[in-house]
C-alpha cells in the first residue's frame, strides 16, 4: 500500500483553482502563467513536425538536436562546463524534472534543505520520493536571501540534497553570486548534491543570473533544472531539461524518465528546437514587458491598498509577495490563518485570484501572492476592486 501518498499534500494552488471557478469575471493573478503566446519560432517548429509525422516514439532522453541545442546553451548562457551532450535529459516540463531528480537522489527518510517559503512543488517531489523536506528561512529584510549560518545549522547527518531556487518562487528574490559562493562552500563542507531549480533564469529585473553549477568544481554535485514554461511562454505544452554528469545518478534518471513518460511528446521537443534555432528576442521582449507590469502593478497596490500592503518590487521572477498588514481584519472572527482569510476575502468580494503565503511554508504566513504576469487589463481590473475594498484614496 501507497500509504505514505496519503499525506503527500496538494498544494492550495488547486484549492484556490477550484474556487476561481465560482467567480464570474475573476482576475486570475493566483496562476503562475504569462498572459503572451509562445513565440511563432515555437509554432512552425511544431507544425513542420507534424507535416513531417514526426508522431512516432523518440528516444527517451530526448530528440538529439534538441540535446544538442540544451548542451551549447547550458554551455554559453548558464556557463556550465558540461563536456557531453548525454549529460542532458529532456523532461515534462520542470515538475516532471525536479521528480526525476528526487527519485534518482534519495533514500526514505533522507532530508533536503528547502527555502521557506518555497514553490509547494518542491516538497510535494520530496516527500512523493519519501524524503524529508527540511526548511531554511528566506528574509525579507535581506531582499529575501537566506542566512548562511542557518541553513548550516538545518544541516543533519541525514541530509542529502540542497534545494536552490533562484530567482525565487514566490519572493522573487534573486540569490546573489556571493551567496552562491558560500552556499556552494557549505555543500562541498558537507558532501551535499545541489538541485539548482532556474526555472526564472531569463526574468531577471535587478542583479544578475548565476548557476552555481557555473562555479568552479560545482558541476560535479549539482544538478540543475530549466523548463521553457516561463523563458518560452509555453507552460501547456510541458517542455524541461536536467544536466545530469554522475553517470549513476544519470542513469537512474533514465529509468525514471522512461517509466513514467518513455519519451517527452515529440511535437512539443520539435517546438523547442525551433524556440533555440529562432532569434532569442522574445526573451527580452518578455522581459521589459513583465518589467512594466511588475512597476505598474506595485504602483497600483500603494495606490488601491497601500495601508493593507507592502514589500519591495522583486529583484526576478513574477510574483508580488505581499506582506498584509497584521491590523487587517475581514470582520470575521480569525481563524488560524491570516494568509487564508485574506485569499478567501480578495476571492470573495473582489474576484482577485491570489494565493496564501502560508502554502508556501510556516514563513510565508502573513503574506499573500499575486502573479503579476497577467495582461494589464487584468492588473488594473484587480487593482481597481482592491481600490473598491481597501477605499484607499488616490
Ligand atoms: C520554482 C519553479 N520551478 C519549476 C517550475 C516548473 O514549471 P513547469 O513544470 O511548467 O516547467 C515552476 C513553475 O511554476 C516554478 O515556479
């Protein structure tokens, strides 16, 4: 029996999914989806790939072009010293990746270094992998980095792997190169495997993008993890990769990939190299555009709910990670969560998807999350009913 599913929990995400579908007109600012189409680089790569039947098996680690694209942009973009092109997997998007990655790192019971707050999936991949989810605090005074000295502390003689997800999922905070100097220090201290999640790598506002698997002698223990969901805008379509060097680990992943997907959908890798042979300005296009979104959406908030509000504009990534004002009340009697009740009253009254900091782990209570990557029409139409709850005048 699969007991220990049972406690394997969803994340609220779909909690809050459910309830959207209740609300007429809602604005959904609680999924993390660009509001942009994949680019038309995306779509002739997959219709040739039909005309073509590409409709057939593929090889389970993915369609040798498009590895061959992965290596040479791991290698010149993230700075990745990968040598063989067989280092990298194809996956079903960077969910699919970071269970491959789980499955092949741990033993029950074996712990993991995980930010709090972290993206929900991050525990769920470890726990379904029966491992132990252990969390490190990120600080919001420190524009959300972690203090060194306590993930140190965290780290037991059962842990195993570090957990790194930068920019961050959902404080948009973006470790800086420092900081993954001493991280990287403390895994080697400790003989940790690293999983470095770069799921933003390419919505970078503030700072810059490093992969510590860039980092001298750092590739050996990392193990790091993209998807074209975000850099691409093709979140349906399921498209991720690993960087796997240990050929044992590597070939653990192989049997994971292959058991649960025997290969990605081959349209969909066809779409991805045509994403990679394409020109790469949509990237930056995305980029400037979630820029004004993010700029325009936090001028907003001072504006419609600044009393209720506040946080500083994230250095990466896509999400408004509000703190609520602890004097807040919905005039209801509270309930355990001030996370919840605020999600449930913006749901309620104001048909603003949003959702609780707490489903993000305990320090993620008291803060709420907005996707600012919805259209503007979507943004200023929550901006606007915030301004209807909160009556804050402009
Ligand atoms: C931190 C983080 N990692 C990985 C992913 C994986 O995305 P996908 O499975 O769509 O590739 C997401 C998606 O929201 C994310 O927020």
């Amino acid at each position: 029996m699969a007991s220990y599913l049972d406690s394997v929990p969803f994340s609220g995400i779909i909690r809050i999914r459910d309830m959207m579908y209740s609300v007429a007109d809602p604005y959904r600012l609680d999924q993390g989806d660009v509001s942009f189409d994949a680019p038309d680089t995306v779509k002739a790569g997959m219709a040739r790939a039909i005309t073509d039947n590409h409709s057939h098996y593929v090889q389970t680690t993915g369609v040798p072009r498009l590895r061959e694209l992965l290596a040479a942009k791991l290698r010149a973009t993230n700075r990745i010293p990968i040598d063989d092109v067989e280092d990298v997997l194809v996956t079903n998007g960077g969910i699919h990746g970071l269970y491959i990655l789980c499955l092949s790192l741990l033993d029950p019971g074996d712990e993991v270094l995980i930010p709090d707050p972290a993206w929900p999936p991050a525990a769920g991949n470890i726990l379904a992998a029966r491992g132990v989810p252990v969390g490190y605090r990120l600080h919001e005074a420190a524009g959300w980095q972690p203090d060194l000295d306590e993930v140190e502390a965290a780290i037991t003689p059962k842990t195993r792997v570090l957990y790194l997800n930068s920019p961050s999922n959902p404080t948009g905070g973006v470790l800086t190169r420092a900081c993954l100097e001493r991280l990287a220090a403390i895994a080697e201290r400790h003989d940790l495997w690293v999983i470095s999640d770069e799921a933003y790598e390419d919505v970078v506002f503030e700072g810059e993008h490093v992969s510590i698997a860039s980092l001298p002698g750092m590739y050996e223990r990392t193990l790091p993890l993209y998807t074209f969901s975000k850099s691409y805008a093709m979140t349906g379509l399921r498209l991720g990769y690993v960087a796997i060097r240990d050929a044992a680990i590597r070939d653990r992943a192989k049997k994971i990939l292959f058991y649960t997907a025997s290969n990605v959908a081959s349209v969909v890798q066809y779409g991805g190299i045509g994403a990679l042979e394409g020109p790469q300005d949509c990237i930056e296009t995305f980029r400037t555009e979630l820029r004004g979104r993010r700029d325009l959406f936090y001028r907003g908030i001072k504006e419609s709910a600044g009393d209720v509000f506040s946080g500083e504009p994230p250095a990466g990534a896509f999400y408004a990670f509000l703190r609520i004002d602890p004097a807040w009340s919905d005039g209801e009697a509270a309930t355990a969560s001030a996370s919840w009740r605020m999600v449930e009253y913006l749901i309620e009254k104001g048909r603003i998807g949003c959702v609780p900091g707490v489903d993000f782990g305990p320090n993620g209570e008291g803060y709420v999350r907005f996707c600012f990557a919805r259209d503007r029409r979507e943004l200023t139409g929550a901006l606007q009913s915030m301004k209807q709850l909160f009556g804050v005048r402009v």
